[in-house]
C-alpha cells in the first residue's frame, strides 16, 4: 500500500502515555489507523471488581477514543482508513466477560457513528469482529474450546484478521464503511 509503519510502544490504560503517543505522531501524515488494544479481566458478573471493569474499558475503549481523536486531523486529510477490532463477544455476548463484551459492543456503535460523521471527509471507517483466534489471549482456553461449535472446525489465526483488516484499508473496499466483518468460522 505504500508509505511506512511506525511501531511505538505504548502502554494504553496510562491516559498520559497515549497523550505522549498522541503528541509524537500529531505532525506526521498519518492516513491508516488500526485500533487493536484489548485486555481481558473476566469475572461472573456478580463478583467482578470495580478495577476488573474499569482496567478493560480504558484499554479496550476509552484508548480508541484517544488515540483516533488526536489522529482524525490527519486521517481525514489523507483521505484515510480506520479500522477498529471488536470482538463476537461485542455481537453476541460471552458469559464472565460483562466488562470485555461491553467494550467491544461499544466499538461498533462508535465505528458505525464515527463513519457517519467523516464518511463526507472521505474516510472509511470499519471494524473487524475476530471469534476465536490463536493468540496468548486464548491460550488457557484454546483446549476446552469446542470446535464443532465453529462451522469451519478450526481456530482462527492471526492472518485470517490480519487480511480482512488489510481488505478494510485498501481500496478493494472504497465503498464500505460502517461495516464490521466477523472473522470468526461462521460462529
């Protein structure tokens, strides 16, 4: 797609550390921006502590509204692309993730607003919702998870995300926006 890739590190539930990263990238050209921050603090919901609730919507929400208001400008005179990562728990739900499911439901009602508000900007503005991927997030569980239950009888990998998150970008997908895409087998 052309142009480069920064990689900063950042630790997202620091509000001053994404102030920090925010200010570093404000006078470069920024055209593309992948939302992709997520912890979980799973809990039933009855004894979920108010850290387990706070702690995953600053990471998993609050550091998207960060991180694209202090990059719109950019994005928006680019002409650009975001795309936000949700989760089929933000569609459908997960039992002991209240708080994560909350937080991803929560970022396709902001991907679908925001691509109203810009689209006249020109910028495109998706989500992609993963279901089970092969990642350390799911590492503890990736055993007991059940296979017949995902209509492709596999796990995802991390480059059927990264694929469909490049599709978003790119101009194969110029007409679409507020759109979220599940990756996730056909769960």
């Amino acid at each position: 797609m052309g142009g480069s890739v920064h990689s900063i590190q950042c630790d997202f539930s620091k509000k001053e550390e994404l102030r920090s990263l925010i200010e570093t990238l404000r006078g470069e050209s920024i055209k593309y921006l992948i939302n992709n921050a997520g912890i979980l603090r799973d809990n039933l919901f009855f004894n979920m502590k108010e850290d387990e609730w706070e702690d995953v919507l600053q990471v998993n929400l609050n550091s998207l509204y960060y991180l694209t208001q202090g990059l719109i400008k950019s994005i928006s005179l680019q002409r650009g692309a975001i795309v936000n990562v949700s989760s089929v728990s933000g569609i459908y739900g997960t039992v002991g993730q209240v708080n994560y499911s909350t937080t991803k439901a929560g970022i396709i009602g902001f991907t679908k607003s925001l691509a109203k508000e810009v689209g006249r900007l020109g910028v495109r503005v998706n989500a992609v919702a993963p279901g089970y991927i092969e990642t350390e997030m799911i590492e503890e569980v990736q055993q007991r998870i059940d296979k017949r239950c995902i209509p492709l009888r596999r796990i995802g990998r991390v480059d059927d995300v990264s694929l469909a998150t490049l599709f978003l970008m790119s101009d194969a997908s110029r007409y679409i926006t507020g759109e979220v895409i599940q990756v996730s087998g056909g769960i």
